[in-house]
C-alpha cells in the first residue's frame, strides 16, 4: 500500500510532533506495518461509525490515533489525521 500525505496532513503532522517527539520513532515503525498490512493485529486497525463511517483508524500508542481513508483500486492509504483519541473523533 502507498500512504498519500496531502498538506492538510503534513500540517497536522508538524504540529503533533512538535509537542510529542518521544514519538517519531513510533510512528515511523507504524507507517511502515501500515504499508504491508493495514489490519496487523498490533495497530488495531478499525472502521469508524458515525459522521467518521468512511474512515479507519489505527492506534499510535493507547492514546494517540491516525485516521486514514482506503483507496482500493489504487492501492493507497489516504492520511487524514493524528492525535488524541479525544482530538481526531
């Protein structure tokens, strides 16, 4: 799977790990399982309910979640949020 980081993303992004580096590492080891299976049992991959219905997330650590988007047919995993259980739902 390709992972597809607009800017919206990217921004996102920059400002979660200005305030949590201790969890670079974390994510980069995150980023690539979900690469080579999006539901390992380690990420605790999930679709969401509700207004989210259309998204899956994964879990960072027990308390931080990245929301992403399938694109099927083009094999890529669309990025859409990080952080906080409470911030990203």
């Amino acid at each position: 799977m390709q992972l597809v980081r607009d800017d919206n993303y990217q921004r996102k992004e920059r400002r979660f790990f200005k305030y949590h580096q201790n969890l670079i590492d974390k994510y980069a080891e995150v980023l690539k399982k979900l690469q080579i299976d999006p539901f390992d049992s380690s990420l605790k991959t999930h679709k969401l309910k509700g207004d989210l219905k259309a998204f899956y997330a994964c879990s960072l650590t027990h308390e931080y979640r990245i929301i992403f988007i399938f694109l099927i047919q083009n094999e890529q995993l669309v990025l859409v949020d990080i952080g906080s259980h409470d911030d990203v739902y």
